[in-house]
C-alpha cells in the first residue's frame, strides 16, 4: 500500500483520486498513519461501457488472419 505525507495529498488530492489503485493510499503526518484512503467497490455492471470510445478495433475480429481451403 503506498504512502504519502498529508501535504502532498493536500496538494495533489484530485489527481491522486483519479488514480486510486484498488488498495488504496495511507496518509502520513510526520511519518505516521493517520488515515486509509479505499476506493468504493463498483458494482460490475458501472463498468460496463466505461471503455467506450477508448478502445478501437482493427481489422476483422471474426477472422483468424489465415486463408485456407478446405477439401471436400
């Protein structure tokens, strides 16, 4: 679990927020703990589309890539 000073956070809370990992951060005072910051766990169906227009498909998915002939 990664550590940071609560200065820091203070000054970088948004983004670190953005970029939360799933165990989440410890806030430091003076080298000491003073709280866990956890992301809320999402229910599976949040994440469906929430790649949309990040992902792109190339070429033909339906295709292996390789052209065959098949004997009768």
């Amino acid at each position: 679990m990664r550590k940071v000073a609560a200065a820091k956070f203070k000054e970088q809370c948004l983004s670190m927020l953005d970029h939360l990992e799933p165990e989440g951060l410890v806030i430091t005072k003076h080298g000491k703990p003073v709280a866990r910051l956890l992301p809320i766990e999402r229910e599976s169906a949040d994440l469906i589309g929430s790649l949309r227009s990040q992902v792109h498909v190339k070429g033909d998915v339906f295709s292996t890539g390789l052209k065959w002939e098949a004997d009768d």
